[in-house]
C-alpha cells in the first residue's frame, strides 16, 4: 500500500501561504480561496459533463444518432418508406399463401391408390400389375418422372378379405429389373418378394406371378424389393388391404380412407400428390371417419388434425391393446397406423406433417397438407 505522508521540498513555498503573503491578510486569503476552489468546481463539472456526454455517444455506437431528441433512450423512428415497404412484403408473402389455399384441391392429370377390380378364375382373385415409366403430375404444373404400377402413383389399391385366394402377375416394362413385395403380409417366405434371397429378379421385359391364401388382415403395402430406395421413391408402391373375417365394433365406419405418405423423387406428397393438389377427407357431422396411414417414405411423419382428436385402433394390421387418444400421430418408414376421428365438430381442418418444412415455407403449404371437411348435419324441415 502507498504511504499517503506528505514530504515537503526546503526553500518551496505552498500556494495558500503564497496566496496569504500577497492578500496581506487572512481574511482577504479565505475569501480568495472560496472563490477559487468555486470557479475549479465549475470548470470541472463542465470538464465532466462533457467528457461523459462524449462517452455516452460512443456508447450508442456511430450509427446512431439522437435525431429523435430522446436523450439516446430510444431508437430513431422509423421511415415512411420503411414501414411502406415491409407492409408490400408483408402483402406479397399473404398474397402466395392465399392463392396456394384458393387453389385447393386442385386439379392435376392423374389419380392414384385407386381401387382395383380383380378377375376371378377360378375362385382366385387376380391382379395383374404393369410397371413402366410415366410423366405425373404432383403439383399444378410439376410433371416428373415416375415408375408406375398400371399407370398411377400410388398403384392401385388391392382390397381383399382374409382367407381369399390371390394371384398377382407382374409385368416388367422397367429399363431395370425389379421385384414385389407385400409388406405386413404373413406369407410363405418363396412368396416375399426379395430377390436372391427368395426369387429371382424379374429382368426387363419378363413377368412373375406371386400367389398365395392372405393370411392376416390389416393396413399393409405392396412395393418394389430390388434398388428400392429409387424404385419406391419414384412410386413402385401401393396399398393391399385385408378386411377381416369379423369386424370389431370399433371398425365399423362410415368413411375408409387411405393415405400413403411418401417423400422420394417427386418431393413431400399424399396419396402421390402434393398440396394444394391433394385430397381432402370429406364426412358429414356425427359420422366416423377410418384413416390408414401408410409410410412408403425415408423420414418420419407427425401427422397433425386441427379441431379433432384421432383415436389410434391398430399398428402395423394389429389391433391395440386399447385405443387411444392424440391429434399428432408420429408415422415412421414402414409403419401403418389404423385411426378413427368421431367427426363431431364442423367446419374444414387442416391435416399435415408437423415437421413444418414438408409443409409450409414463405410461399405458402405444401406439400404434405390436405384437409378435414366435416359438413354440418342438414338442417330438418
């Protein structure tokens, strides 16, 4: 710590004793002496003012300045143009979103997963399926690529009962070889539809012909086995759904609705098409609605309902233990859920992925979004 003594210089004379001897008298030296430590205290809080003045500025930062008179408290106001041109923005971005929704459901060429007829021989129901290159139309306007079984994305869909016998004929007229395979089905393993693990490749130009009793019912699928990440991506897939002997009651619906996810080379859709070319789920008020969600895609899916709660029957073709409740149901590569919705609340919903990239941007939704169309009951005469 430093000393704080004073030490005095011989022969130095300090400035009140000078200022005493050249008053000539004490009182004359207090008097001075006021005054001069008065006007030091005036200077110095001039000196101060400034000096914090200059330090508050540098504060602010030189992009700012105090045009407003706010002392610095406040930012500076806005310009007129400023305010008009982020209202423009603003009206552009509505404009995109609105136009997207007044589009829905809009018309595209093509319809997929639609339902399949079968010939009987025999007493065996018959599906001849025919893959080939198509262009589709997945949004308004947006044709791509697609690999197709009989000319839709997704393919038909098979609908059959449990126990039914069932013939499926492939017709390869891919510039590749593929194969079919009925996922979820239960079959015998030379009916699975894996090639060189249980059948050949089906080479390009040639067909195959899987057959065989189905044998749990359930939501399940049927999709290409061989180079399946382009050959499902690009639509090789399709629904193959087996009704039970026996129905529970909780089955018994009014509307049965499929909708398969997918997310390959023709970008986010349902059902092969993306908004605003999707579907919408239409019901009446007071009736129940089965969805059977079907992920043919590589990533996961939270499907979301506004206004209604889902209640999840079935996972995979299996019955759950108990239903259960949600309105935001995670969909994974593969996996099928079975839910109904009690449509007891009217009006139109909106139903998308909540993995929102797949479906809003800045532009408006997209892609995986449709809607819930609950109609009010009639009104009685």
């Amino acid at each position: 710590m430093a000393n704080d003594t004073k030490t005095s210089t011989p022969g130095a004379t300090s400035a009140p004793d000078a200022l005493l001897r050249a008053s000539g008298s004490r009182r004359a030296f207090l008097r001075n002496t006021a005054f001069t430590a008065l006007a030091a205290g005036v200077v110095g809080a001039c000196a101060k003012s400034e000096a914090e003045t200059k330090r508050d500025a540098s504060k602010q930062g030189p992009g700012i300045k105090d045009s407003d008179h706010s002392g610095g408290s406040t930012a500076p106001n806005p310009s007129t143009a400023t305010v008009a041109g982020t209202r423009a923005a603003a009206d552009a971005m509505d404009a995109m979103h609105e136009k997207g929704i007044k589009a829905f459901p809009a018309k595209t060429e093509g319809k997929g997963n639609q339902l399949f007829q079968p010939r009987l021989e025999k007493g065996v129901k018959v599906y001849e399926l025919t893959a080939r290159e198509i262009q589709w139309e997945a949004e308004p306007g947006k044709r791509v690529k697609a690999w197709a079984y009989n000319g839709q994305v997704p393919g038909p869909q098979i609908r059959v009962r449990e126990g039914d016998r069932v013939r499926v004929i492939l017709k390869n007229e891919l510039p590749e070889s593929t194969a079919i395979h009925f996922h979820g089905l239960e079959l015998p393993n030379d009916q699975d539809g894996v090639p060189f693990i249980t059948q050949p490749p089906v080479k390009p130009g040639e067909s195959y012909t899987y057959e065989f009793t189905v044998p749990n019912s359930g939501s399940h699928m049927y999709h290409s086995h061989h180079n399946s990440a382009k050959q499902v991506g690009m639509g090789l897939l399709g629904a193959f759904i087996v009704e039970p002997k026996r129905a529970r009651a909780i089955e018994k619906v009014d509307v049965d609705y499929v909708m398969i996810l997918n997310d390959g080379f023709h970008g986010y859709t349902l059902n092969g098409k993306g908004f605003p070319a999707t579907e919408p789920i239409v019901a009446r008020q007071g009736q129940k609605v089965r969805i059977r969600f079907m992920n043919e895609g590589m990533m996961i899916h939270p499907m979301h309902l506004h206004g209604m709660h889902m209640t999840v029957i079935d996972k995979d073709g299996w019955p759950q233990p108990a239903p259960w409740k949600c309105d935001t149901l995670n969909i994974a590569p593969g996996e099928r859920w079975d839910v109904v919705v009690n449509c007891n609340n009217p009006g139109t919903w909106a139903f998308h992925c909540h993995i929102l990239p797949h479906a809003e941007s800045e532009h408006g939704m997209f892609g995986m979004v449709t809607a819930m169309v609950v109609q009010g009951s009639k009104p009685t005469a």
